[in-house]
C-alpha cells in the first residue's frame, strides 16, 4: 500500500468524483465500491480499466 487512496461520501461527493476525479488523477479502482478511488495516473491522465473488487 502506498496511501494513495481515498474513500469518498456521502453518495452525492462519490458521483462528483466519479465525473471530475480525472482531472486529480483519481479513479474508482473497483466496480463494486462506488466510494473508493486511488490515485492511479496523473492529473488529466486515462483511466485504467477498474477491478470487479479488490481481489482483482
């Protein structure tokens, strides 16, 4: 781990950074926590494809 995350609520914050997260280079690493976004490029950068769940 390298603390390079951040879990996100209430549900209307997660939405925003669902839309503008990319251009913190922040992104949703999995598709079943709707609140959870890593650091996963940099500011602007592509969105990797997001893991069903942590067990990749």
């Amino acid at each position: 781990m390298t603390g390079e995350a951040i879990d996100i609520g209430p549900t209307d914050a997660a939405d925003w950074f669902g839309q503008h997260g990319s251009d913190y280079g922040l992104f949703r690493a999995y598709t079943n926590e709707m609140w959870h976004f890593e650091l996963l490029t940099t500011p602007g950068g592509d969105c990797p494809t997001p893991q069903p769940d942590a067990t990749g």
